[in-house]
C-alpha cells in the first residue's frame, strides 16, 4: 500500500509537469511576434528633420499627429512629440514648455538655455495636440527672448542646424 501512495504522488508530480509544459508551449506558440520598423532615411534622426520635444499641457500624441502640427501649417520639416521614451533630451533641436513658467525649470537640468523655449497656447488648443487652434501658440526662447509661432520656430531651428553644419570643425 505504501508503494501504491507513493506512485500516485510520483503520477501527479508528472501531470503537473505535463501540464506546465503544456501550457507553456501553448503561450508561446501563440503569442504575438514582434514586429519591427525601421525608420526611413529620409526622417532618419539628424538628418532632415528637425525634433522638439513637447513638455506638459498635451494629451499624448502619436508620431503620425507630431508630424501633422507642422506639416497642416505647411511649416516644413518639423516634429513634435511628447513621447518620453522617443529619444534623450539632449537628441532634441528644442524642448518647448506648456504651460507656467516654473516648467522650464524641470526642463533645464538637462537642456542648454538656448534650446529651451516657453509655449503659451490655449487649454483647448493643448487638448487637440495643436491642431485646429482658434489662435497660434506663441513660443518664447529662454535664452534669447525672441518669439516665434510653431512655423517661426521650425524655421529657426532649420537655420541653426545649417548654421552649426556650416561652422568649420573645433569651432563649436
């Protein structure tokens, strides 16, 4: 009889490893493979376009409505994202601030004055990841004062970049 008990743990020791094993296989055999995307040459980063990076205000926009804010203005080649994990700070032409003044602070133990700017916009104009503002934002530098719209800035910053690419090596 004492043979019998310990057999019948054995067994049960054994279905359970069946079916751990089983359930295993199921899983991943079913899940999902990743898929992978890579970005084209022509929006690769430092290329053509120019990156600012969205801080505060905004619900979070896709890729796809970061290209929209400049490409419905017909601006040019531009992109906003407020998409944390996207690149580092320091990867990013710009970091606009939405919202109270104190926000830049945030922004400024990781970015340079002088790629820090200041948006004034409206709730609902944030709200609709702006597009479709009854007025334009206004963004103001940290470093300079100056104000520009969004197209205004998406200029700047394509000046600047022609500007640094133009500056012989070691003049940085």
């Amino acid at each position: 009889m004492h043979h019998c008990r310990q057999l019948s743990k054995f067994c049960k020791l054994l279905i359970v490893i069946v079916l751990y094993f089983a359930a295993y296989v199921t899983i991943v055999c079913m899940a999902p493979k990743p898929m992978y995307s890579f970005v084209s040459d022509d929006i690769r980063v430092g290329n053509k376009y120019v990156l600012v990076y969205l801080v505060g205000g905004a619900p979070a926009m896709s890729d796809a409505e970061g290209a929209d804010v400049f490409r419905g203005r017909r601006c040019g080649a531009c992109f906003i994202t407020n998409n944390k994990g996207f690149l580092p700070l320091t990867q990013y032409d710009a970091v606009v601030v939405a919202g109270p003044r104190r926000l830049l602070a945030d922004a400024a133990a990781f970015m340079e004055p002088e790629k820090r700017y200041l948006m004034e916009a409206s709730p609902l104009c944030l709200q609709n990841k702006l597009l479709g503002c009854y007025s334009e934002p206004r963004l103001t530098s940290f470093a300079t004062r100056d104000n520009f719209d969004l197209c205004g800035l998406c200029r700047h910053l394509h000046e600047k970049r022609k500007m640094w690419r133009e500056e012989p090596p070691g003049d940085h």
